[in-house]
C-alpha cells in the first residue's frame, strides 16, 4: 500500500514540474568557507541573470534579431510550410473579421455587384478578395489540422506496411493471403497505439485549456468595460459573482463535441471552432485506426469515399479533416506509386498545372458571403452547389469553402516555392503564434479597436476610412505583441501540461520492446 501511495507521490509530482522555479545551486566549494566569495557568487549571478530576465519581456521577434535570447523556431522541415500556411490563414480571418463588423456590405459582396458605385473596390476583385474568405480559411484550418494529426501515425503505418511486405518476401509464406502473414514487429505497432492514445488523450487539453484563459480574460473585460460585446451586463445589475456565474454558462456548452451543431460563446466567439476541431481530430484519429492493417490502395479508397459522403450529408468539417488525411497519405504514398506502370510528368507540366489549379482555388475559396449578386463566376459556379447546400448564402458560401481547401492545399504541396515561402522565418513564426493570434483577435479589434474607432470618428472627426486602416493596424501590432506572449506564458505551459498528463497516465511503449 505504501508503495503504491509513493508511486502516486511521484506522478504528482512530475505533473506539477512545469510550474517548478528553476534552481541552479552553487559551486560546492562556494557552499562552505569565506562569506565574502559567497556573497560574491551570488552578485555575480544576480548581474549575469539581469538581463537575460529583461531581456525576456520583450516580444521574441525583438528579442531574437539582437541575439538577447537562446528561444530558436523550430527547424525547417519538409512539412513546415504547413504552419506557416496556419499563420497567413489567421491574419485573414482576422482582416475578414474586422471588415465585417464595419463594412458589412462592402466586404460580402463580389466586384460589381448592384449598388454598382458601391461595389468596384480594389479588394473586391476576384483573387483579390481572399482576404475576405475567413470561412475558406476554417476549412484551411481543419485540411491542416487533418494532414499534421494523421501524417505521423501514417507514416508509422506506411513503414509497419513496407516492412510485412518485406518479411512476405523473405519467408516462404508467399502463397499465404496477406492477413496470414505474420505481425509486424511489437515495437512498431506498440509505437503506433502510445503515439494515437497519447494524441487523443493531449487533444482536449491543447485545444481548451488556453480557451479556459480567453473566457476569463473575455469575463473580465465584459466586467470593467461593458460596452464591450456582449454588452448589456449590468442592465439587471448583477453582481461579480453572477456575472462570473453567467460566464460559467456561456463557456461550458464549447466542451461539449457531442452535438452536431455549431455554438458560437458569446464574447469569445472565435472560439466555435474548437470543438469542430476536437470533434474531426477524434474522426481521423478513429480513421487511422481502423485503416491500419489496409494497404494504401484500399485506405486511400475509404478515406477518400468517407471524406466525400461526409460532404455530401452536409459535414464539410469531416470532410475537411479526412481530406487533410487523405493529402498526407498522398505524400507518403502517391497515386503513380498505385499504378501497375511508372508515371512521370515533367516538373513544368506539373508547376504549370498547380500554378493555375492554386489561383482557381483562391478565386473560388473568396467566395462572397452575400452570394454571387449575378457576378461571375460565382454565379455559374452557384449552378453547381448541391441542393443540400442551397439553404441560404452563408451554406453555399461554407460549401464552396470547405470543397476547395483541401484542392488549394494539394496545389501547394505540389510547389515548392510557395513552400519555401512559407517557411521563411517570419511566416513560420506567425505560424508559431497563430493559435494565440487566433483567440486573442476578437477581443483585440472589439475591445481596444472599438474604443479608437469612437475616438477617432465622433471625437476626432476623422474620416471613417482613414480612421479604420490606423485601427486596424495598431491593433494588429498589439495582437502581434500580445499573442507572443500568450504563446509563451499560455500556449506552450499546456503542450508541456498535455505531455505530462499523458506521462502521468503511464502512456508509453512497453518497456522489453
């Protein structure tokens, strides 16, 4: 009993590690002796640990160019350009966000569209106006989320796969149907069960703990500034604690993945997609599973044909999320790889036609919220919506979203310029810090951005366009700076909470194998 009491002890306590302060003991021969080297030592550490600590209040991408601090971005890979491709996709949701609220109209409607003399904005033209696709950009989100979730255990399974081939091969089993073949080695299949458990059992604390921050930061902002959305707070007069108490209501139905529906959290309404995150993650999780033993032929098969049917019953979040997963299998495992003959295009060809296959999905995936309006193309390609879709503007608009991210995705993979683009230092730092810059936005341009635009426009009496780009900019560089420090002081504490909560669990491979 006493030993299993011991063993909890020291569960615990690697769990709460993380928030341990560090201590860097002193020289042993300074523990002990002349008073005056102690005090020494220790005003020397006091100097050397100054400004390094100074030196860390500030914003990393001030930091690192004058070489003040020893944080590194993650080195370059082949799969890289992925977070990079995340950080472009929240600067628009954000641009999109922004315009909406002031210039509803202007950004939902296509170049051209009647009131003529209201509609021939440069950012309206087609192309152009992805900066407005904010709901193309939640189907990026989840084609990403699906390909980066899967593209691990899915090459532990290509490599489970190739080597049963190899061992078939080599025994005289040949004539046995494949299901006769031997296992694969334990280690490799025991890898791939601890790495799905321990992603499945990480997920929810990635995705809601730092949410858990944005609703107490969003209850306390709603608290002292009122006018801030939802607004209306103090209409009954409540207390703190009521106020607190209605919070409590308005944040516990985000953790609830179970229904189908989408709930959007009053102040914090940025935060609907996680619980569609959590939900696809669990589906292509449960995917990699049940495929596991399957060639690549017969998994591309069924992924492809789930992620297709899951469109067509109107889940688009689905289908993006086994789209993303079916890309990643595709890197590890191409079609001309399936082909009883080799297949190879030249490399012009294939720029040519994924140049001109990435700019049709841009056109397609800024698709105006208010409809075609009679523009083309929007309007021929509206023929082609299916009629599950046709609900209202807002569905076709998430229709044609979710049908083309996962095409613009397979564009890029397939242009390692644009890659390269992506993986430039800047890119991949906004890429680090997205899912900060994500929670933290829509708090940004309501809070702080509303109460400059009253300034600006009814005090200053500055016009309204003027007025707006200043706005929208000085929140962008606080969103910047703020979201850095999210991303070290919340973010990256609960990727490390996750680990060791999945540690504490005991979820590793079996010693022996």
């Amino acid at each position: 009993m006493s030993q299993q009491f011991i063993g909890a002890v020291n569960k615990m306590t690697s769990l709460f590690k993380l928030i341990q302060p560090a201590y860097h003991p002193l020289p042993q021969d300074l523990s002990r002796g002349d008073p005056c080297a102690y005090d020494q030592a220790l005003s020397e550490k006091h100097v050397e640990s100054t400004p390094r600590w100074y030196w860390s209040l500030l914003p990393w991408f001030v930091a690192a160019p004058l070489g003040k601090t020893t944080r590194k971005l993650p080195k370059a890979t082949s799969t890289s350009y992925l977070n990079g491709f995340r950080g472009i996709a929240c600067l628009i949701v954000y641009t999109e966000h922004v315009n909406i609220h002031y210039f509803r109209e202007f950004a939902s409607n296509p170049y051209g569209a009647e009131p003529a003399s209201s509609n021939h904005g440069f950012s309206q033209l087609p192309i152009i106006r992805i900066i407005y696709a904010g709901k193309g950009m939640v189907g990026i989100f989840f084609v990403l989320s699906g390909f980066v979730l899967t593209y691990s255990p899915l090459k532990k399974i290509t490599a489970m796969s190739k080597r049963r081939w190899e061992d078939r091969m080599t025994t005289e089993l040949d004539a046995l149907p494949l299901t006769n073949v031997p296992a694969s080695p334990t280690l490799a299949a025991d890898e791939l069960i601890t790495g799905l458990c321990s992603s499945i059992l990480r997920r929810g604390i990635r995705l809601f703990a730092p949410m858990l921050v944005v609703a107490c930061m969003s209850c306390l902002a709603t608290w002292y500034y009122p006018s801030f959305s939802p607004g209306n707070w103090r209409a009954n007069d409540p207390t703190f604690w009521e106020h607190i108490w209605r919070f409590v209501g308005i944040t516990l139905p985000v953790f609830n993945p179970f229904q189908w529906g989408t709930y959007h959290p009053t102040s914090f309404n940025q935060c609907w997609t996680l619980p569609v995150e959590y939900r696809g993650s669990m589906v292509v999780f449960l995917m990699c599973m049940a495929t596991a033993r399957l060639s690549t032929q017969a998994r591309k098969i069924i992924v492809l044909g789930s992620a297709f049917w899951a469109l067509y019953l109107q889940r688009g979040d689905v289908f993006t999320f086994l789209a993303g997963m079916f890309l990643a299998e595709l890197r590890l495992c191409p079609l001309s790889d399936d082909l009883p003959f080799r297949l190879k295009v030249p490399w012009h060809i294939t720029y040519t036609l994924s140049i001109c296959v990435l700019l049709l999905s841009i056109l397609v995936m800024g698709w105006p919220e208010s409809g075609p309006k009679n523009v083309e193309p929007f309007q021929t390609l509206s023929q082609f919506t299916p009629s599950a879709w046709r609900t209202d503007a807002e569905s076709v608009a998430f229709f044609w979203s979710y049908a083309t991210a996962p095409v613009l995705l397979a564009a890029v993979e397939n242009l390692p310029p644009a890659q390269w683009l992506l993986s430039t230092a800047p890119i991949l730092y906004l890429g680090e810090i997205s899912f900060a810059f994500y929670l933290l936005h829509w708090m940004g341009f309501l809070w702080p951005g509303w109460a400059m635009m009253i300034r600006m426009v009814n005090v200053l009496h500055w016009p309204m366009d003027r007025s707006f780009y200043i706005m929208y900019f000085t929140i962008l560089a606080l969103l910047l700076v703020s979201a850095d420090y999210f991303w070290r002081l919340v973010d990256e504490k609960c990727v490390k909470l996750g680990k060791a909560f999945a540690n504490w669990l005991g979820i590793h491979p079996k010693a022996g194998n």
